[in-house]
C-alpha cells in the first residue's frame, strides 16, 4: 500500500476528522470540568486568569509544549471562555505570508485570544512580524527600498498570543522568550484518563461502567484525544453488538476487533517492534533503517510511533540507534534469537 492510502490509525495521536466533528459538542468548557491530570499547570492557570481579570488586562501570552491529543486546543477554548472573549484559531502552516498574520491582528479586538497551533511551522518572514505584536502591539512594515525606505507602524489592540507545539526544540529562541507563560503537557495516567472517559460518555449520553471505562483507558496511550476516539468506537460497537450499555467485556471486544491490543498498541506499533527484533535482531538500529523496512516515512515514526514505546518501556535510544526491551519481548512473546512466529506474521 502506497504511504499516502495508508488509513488512518484509530489510536494515532494527530487530529483527525472526527475528532473535530465532535470537538464542541464533546469538550470542556471550563478549567474546572477540565481538571483531570495536569494538576499543576491548571493551578498555575487559575492564578493567572484571576489576576489578569482583576486587572482587566489581556491575560499574558502563553505556550503550550507536549505531545499531540493532551489538549493544547481545549486549553486555548478554555482560557478565552474563562477570560470572556473571542478566539480566533489558525495554524502555522497556514500562515504563509506576513499579510496573512497582519490581517488577523489587525482584527483583534482588545483582550482577545489568538491560537495558533504548530507555532514552530510558522515561516520565518512571518515570525518577524509576530516579535513587535507580541512585545508592543504593534506591526511594522517597511515601504519602498534603499535610501526611500521607511518603516510605517500601525497599532494593534492588546491581546493574548496562545501558541501550541508538538515540538518546541524547532523554535527559535526569541520567539520562545516572548511568551510570558509556559507550560508542558505530558501523558496522562490511566485513572486519570478512565474519569476523562466517564466524563466524555456522560456529554455524549453514553451508558458505561467503571470497568469500562478503565479497559478504554488502559489501551489509549496516555492522550485523552485517543481516549474519546475509542470510547465512541466502543459505542458503536455496544449499539450493534449489544444493548448499548459499556462495560470491560464488550470494550475489550470492540478494541480488540478495532486491533488494539491491552497496552493501547496497534498494528504499526508491532510491525516496528517486529521489525527491529526479527530483521534487527533486537537492534541496536537506525531509525533511518527501521523507516526503509517499514516503508515509512522516518518522521512519523520519530513523532508518532515512537514517543510511546519510549514512554512504556518497550523501546531505548541509545547513542547507536533503536533497541527492544524484554518487556517488549515479552509483549510480543518473541525475542531475536527466537523471533520465527513474528516473521510470519508481519512480511516486511
């Protein structure tokens, strides 16, 4: 299968198209509904939100770092909610040109949010005319060239820059120091993601038990996003295949026919464990290597597979490449001196 018809993996942390079908319906609103994990950075939030609206100035610029699926985005909702004001949301990648941010900032009125998620994908040219906005409120351009050159400046009301990365080593540091705020976002636990399940199923009318709500927890590898795209995979499941109602049984026959097995891994993940134990011998190798073998691309498996596997144990980074763990071994019930089963499993 070409790279480009791969279909998308159910528990993959980036956004998909139902993830946004059902974002508004299926969110919260507020800091409190959303006080889940990330205990911290909620508390550190709620003091600045209330400080700034006693002031009733705009709240300080703010960046959010982690993996994808935590809620970057939810935060962004909820701080404008929380503050009272409009959001307007856009990318990096498509702010192509500076006439593209300046015509964003000029319609910002007075203590709104502007989100921009993959904030390190901004283009250079764009990031310059972002540095005199956050700073001074203002943007300047720079008309005619050579000695009838002139900067114009044109004012901008006060506003609160939120911005999102997947991978704040790609910013650039004076874009990094002008944020006021910041915080990381790193996986959740398991109990924390079966209250975010129950909590989901309670916005989407869906019956379940804690048992069941804990299988869906236990197989979404840390990251809510993923959490709530199972659960409604399981009730669709529950509504063909049962009453409807949710519990470990039928959650745990709804992700294993979905392929996700009791760690939250998928067919991917075990082709690139596979992979490096029976071509690689347990490694170690090059993530260049296992790329070439997979047919992937090695930035997915850098951003996407592997983060994970690093997370539970199953894979190490060393200085001279990729290895297995035995806990990976065991997971898979082979090793590289005895690794026939997984060879006729996965072709290569």
């Amino acid at each position: 299968m070409d790279r480009a018809e791969r279909p998308q993996r159910v528990v993959g942390p980036e956004k998909q198209v139902e993830d946004v079908a059902t974002f508004v319906e299926d969110r919260p609103k507020t800091l409190a509904e959303y006080d889940v994990g990330q205990r911290q950075l909620v508390d550190a939030l709620t003091i600045s939100i209330q400080a700034a609206r006693a002031r009733k100035e705009p709240l300080e610029h703010i960046l959010f770092d982690g993996p994808p699926g935590l809620g970057k985005t939810t935060l962004a909702y909820i701080i404008a909610n929380e503050m009272g004001v409009k959001l307007h949301q856009t990318s990096g990648p498509a702010l192509e040109r500076a006439g593209d941010l300046v015509g964003v900032l000029t319609n910002l009125e007075r203590g709104q949010v502007l989100f921009i998620d993959e904030i390190h994908r901004l283009p250079s040219v764009v990031e310059e005319f972002l540095y005199p906005a956050m700073e001074a409120f203002r943007v300047d351009f720079v008309l005619d060239r050579g000695a009838y050159a002139r900067t114009v400046t044109v004012p901008i009301k006060p506003f609160t820059l939120v911005g999102a990365t997947t991978r704040v080593g790609l910013l650039t540091a004076p874009l990094r120091e002008r944020f006021g705020i910041y915080h990381h976002l790193d996986f959740y636990t398991t109990e924390q993601l079966q209250q975010i399940v129950g909590g989901s199923a309670a916005r989407l009318g869906v019956e379940i038990d804690l048992e069941g709500a804990r299988e869906i927890a236990g197989r979404s590898r840390g990251t809510p996003r993923v959490a709530k795209r199972l659960l409604r995979r399981v009730r669709d499941y529950a509504v063909v295949k049962s009453d409807g109602r949710v519990g470990r049984e039928i959650a745990g026959e709804a992700l294993a026919a979905l392929g996700v097995d009791e760690l939250g891994l998928d067919e991917q993940d075990r082709r690139y464990l596979a992979a490096i134990i029976t071509v690689y011998r347990g490694g170690p190798v090059g993530v260049n290597a296992v790329a070439a073998t997979l047919n992937c691309e090695q930035d997915t498996l850098e951003d996407v597979v592997e983060p994970f596997l690093l997370k539970i144990g199953l894979i190490r980074r060393t200085q001279r490449g990729r290895e297995t763990t035995e806990k990976a071994h065991a997971h898979l019930k082979a090793s590289p001196n005895r690794a026939d089963s997984l060879q006729r499993e996965f072709r290569f």
